[in-house]
C-alpha cells in the first residue's frame, strides 16, 4: 500500500532515504528531507507491508510530467516486487503525466515495464 509521507514518519522514510548511495551522510539526508518538507512539488510515499514501512518512493511533480527522485526498498524486501510495485501505483496516482528519472532513479526505472522518459537535469 502506498501512502503519503507524514511528519510522523520522518525516521522511517530517513532510514529509507539513507539507502540511496547519494544519501548517506545524515547532513545530505537532512537537507534532502527538508526539501520534501517545504515544497510541495515535491512529494514522499511510503510503502506500507503488514505492519510496516518497507519501501520510499520520492517524487517531484510538474504540470505534465513527475520526476522519481528518490526510491528505495529495506534490503529485508528487496527482489519481492515492492519497487516496481510502487512504480506502478505512482503511475496510478498521476494518470496522463509522463515519468521522468534522473541519473540517480534510471537504472531501475528502466527495468520497469512503463515507458519512461530522460530529462537530463540533475537532482538538485
Ligand atoms: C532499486 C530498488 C528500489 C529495487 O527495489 P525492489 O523492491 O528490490 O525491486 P523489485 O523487486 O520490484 O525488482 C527487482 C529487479 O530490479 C533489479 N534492480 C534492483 N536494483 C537495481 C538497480 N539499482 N538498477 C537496476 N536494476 C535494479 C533487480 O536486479 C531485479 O531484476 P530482475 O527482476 O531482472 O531480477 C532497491 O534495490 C533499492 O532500494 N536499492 C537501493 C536504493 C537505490 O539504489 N535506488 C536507486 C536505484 S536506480
């Protein structure tokens, strides 16, 4: 189940985010997360399994198109179809907007089924 991110969850989507490789250091974290925070462009989702929050999916909405920023699953999770899963609920979310990746999100976007489209501009 995807659901929108809540200041409640800050920890949870933090320890989320840190799985992307340019989201280590808790300073990048902090800044990336104050992002979401303060735009409201930019949007969190989290990935809910039974009880808890396995998967992050971090996007930037545009008029016609969103951008993935961010997604990433606890490797507990990984290989079960939660990344693909979310790609696929977004899409749902967004109906008639085009997907976009960035240099950080394209190699798994482009294992997805969904067509999705290049930008060329950097995260940030
Ligand atoms: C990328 C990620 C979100 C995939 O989540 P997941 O729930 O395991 O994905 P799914 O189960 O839906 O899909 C698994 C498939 O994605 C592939 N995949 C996993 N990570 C990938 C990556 N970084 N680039 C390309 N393909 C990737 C797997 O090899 C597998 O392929 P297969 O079906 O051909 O065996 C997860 O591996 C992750 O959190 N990685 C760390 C964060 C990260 O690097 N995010 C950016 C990825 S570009």
């Amino acid at each position: 189940m995807l659901l929108r991110y809540k200041k409640s969850f800050e920890k949870i989507a933090m320890g989320l985010l840190s799985f992307m490789p340019k989201e280590r250091e808790l300073k990048k974290l902090q800044q990336t997360m104050h992002i979401y925070d303060e735009n409201p462009d930019w949007q969190l989702y989290l990935w809910k399994k039974g009880e808890d929050f396995v998967g992050l999916l971090g996007v930037e909405v545009s008029e016609h198109y969103f951008t993935i920023h961010h997604i990433s699953v606890n490797p507990s999770h990984r290989g079960e179809g939660i990344g693909h899963a979310m790609i696929e609920k977004i899409r749902q979310i967004m109906p008639g907007k085009e997907m976009h990746s960035t240099d950080e999100t394209r190699a798994f976007l482009q294992k997805c089924p969904e067509l999705e489209k290049e930008t060329g501009k950097q995260q940030f």
